[in-house]
C-alpha cells in the first residue's frame, strides 16, 4: 500500500471522486444551533476520535504538489514526518485535531488538498459553496508554499482572493526550510509577497516540526477570537502573534 493511501485509511478519507459526499465527521458546532461557528447552546459536541470540543473550523491546505501539505498535516496531528518517496495525494482527505484555545476546545477540520493540477476540479468542489465562493467565515486557508518559486505562491493567493469570502484567514508557508535543496523561497521574498496580499507569512518544515505547531494554533486563535467575542478581552492581533511567537530557520527542533 502506498504512503499516502495508507495514511489516508487512518484518517476520515473521503474517495477522491467527482459525485463528492458530505464530510464523516460532523463539523457543526455544539449540536444545531450555531453561528459562524459559536457554540450557542453551551453544550461540547463529540469528534468521532472521541474528543469534545465547543467550536470547529475547516482550514484547506493548498499548494502545488509536492510542496508539503500532507506532511505538515502529518507533522502536526501525529509528530511524524513521512519520509522516503513521493507519492501525491489524490483528490483530498481531511484530518481533525482539537486543540486548547484560551479554555475553549477548538476543532480543526484540516483538509489536505492535491496540489495536482488534474484534481482542481475535485478539490474545487469540495472547498466552494454553491456560489462558487471559497469557504464561509468558519473556514481558513494555509498557503503552502515550498520549493516552486514566488510565482507560485503568488498564483494561490491570486486564487484565493478572487474567489475566497472576504473574512477568510489566510497565511502563507514557506515550507522545507530545513532543506537548502529544496529551499528555493527566500525568507525576503516570502515576507514582501505576504505583505503585499496583507496575510502573516511564516517558514515551517514537516521534517523538523519548526513553526508547524504555531501555523495551525494561530489560525485557531484567530478564528476562536473572531467568532466567539468576550466583552472584555482584547482583540487577537493575529500579525503580531505570529511576529511575537515565529522562530527562525536556525533554531530548529531536532
Ligand atoms: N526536507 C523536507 N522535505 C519535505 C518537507 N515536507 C515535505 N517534504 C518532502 O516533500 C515531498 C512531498 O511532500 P508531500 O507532503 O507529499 O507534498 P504535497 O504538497 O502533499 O503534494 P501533493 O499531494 O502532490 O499535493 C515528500 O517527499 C516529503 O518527504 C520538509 O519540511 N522538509
């Protein structure tokens, strides 16, 4: 069995196919009454791995192929990495992970999309609405952006800001910073570009864990902050989290 489809069995796979079915796992937010992803009821929901939680998101991974979406998601839901030969993902899978934001249980919905040019139409369908709009306001984008130059990344947050509704969190990745081979971002252009299109920018690598954690927690905060707004707490800056929290390329976890 190949990497990626042995992974894939773990997880909550949904088969890469153009008839595309709802997510298993239910995304909806403390039971039916929700708005833009608050809990209203009070009530924690159950994850079919188990987990409560009180609020979840759906975050899309995108990217060229082989930039390293899957294995960022790998990196950050098991602390792996999966090396050894490349084997692209077909289609999209989505994996959840609930983490602990500021006392609240916040899940993730990360799906992994193909980077392959012929699956766009398949992955398309799953993170449009019926509008042909990305997402709603529950949901996030992490631009992977690794070894395929700026005009790559640049292309994604083209996309996005064309057909994304205009509350989505975006952050762009430079990914595989521990690799001076497969590096071909640098760490200037990465930042202008992110400036340019105003979303955070931060390296990461899924090999040695560097900046992952704290790619999908300030995502988490940002969308927890926006959608659950207590009077007296003062607002999450996002930009100025990550600028706080992001460590360089030379003080990498082993
Ligand atoms: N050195 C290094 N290699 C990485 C890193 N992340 C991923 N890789 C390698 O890059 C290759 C592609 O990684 P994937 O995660 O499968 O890429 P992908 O973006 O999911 O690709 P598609 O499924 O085709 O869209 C694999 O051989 C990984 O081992 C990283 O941070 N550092």
């Amino acid at each position: 069995m190949s990497r990626k489809k042995s992974q894939k069995s773990k997880g909550n796979s949904s088969p890469a196919s153009c008839s595309i079915p709802p997510p298993k796992e239910n995304s909806k937010v403390g039971n039916d009454s929700h708005t833009n992803g608050m809990v209203m009821s009070g009530r924690p929901s159950l994850s079919n791995s188990g987990e409560f939680y009180d609020i979840s998101f759906k975050v899309m991974l995108v990217g060229d192929s082989g930039v390293g979406k899957t294995c960022l998601l790998v990196r950050f839901k098991d602390g792996a990495f999966l090396a050894g030969s490349f084997i692209s993902t077909v289609g999209i899978d989505f994996r959840n992970k609930v983490l602990n934001v500021d006392g609240v249980k916040v899940k993730l919905q990360i799906w992994d999309t193909a980077g392959q040019e012929r699956f766009r139409s398949v992955t398309h369908a799953y993170y449009r609405d019926a509008h042909g709009k990305l997402c709603d306001l529950r949901c996030s984008e992490l631009i992977i952006w690794g070894k395929k130059m700026e005009a790559a990344g640049q292309a994604w947050l083209t996309e996005i800001h064309e057909y994304a509704q205009k509350d989505v969190v975006i952050m762009l990745l430079g990914n595989k910073v521990d690799s001076t081979h497969e590096r071909m971002v640098k760490l200037e252009d990465g930042e202008r570009l992110a400036k340019e299109y105003g979303v955070p920018f931060m390296e990461t690598s899924a090999k040695n864990g560097l900046n992952v954690e704290l790619a999908f927690t300030a995502i988490a905060k940002e969308l927890k902050h926006r959608s659950l707004k207590t009077p007296n707490e003062p607002k999450f800056k996002l930009h100025d989290y990550v600028k706080k929290e992001v460590k360089g390329s030379g003080c990498c976890k082993s």
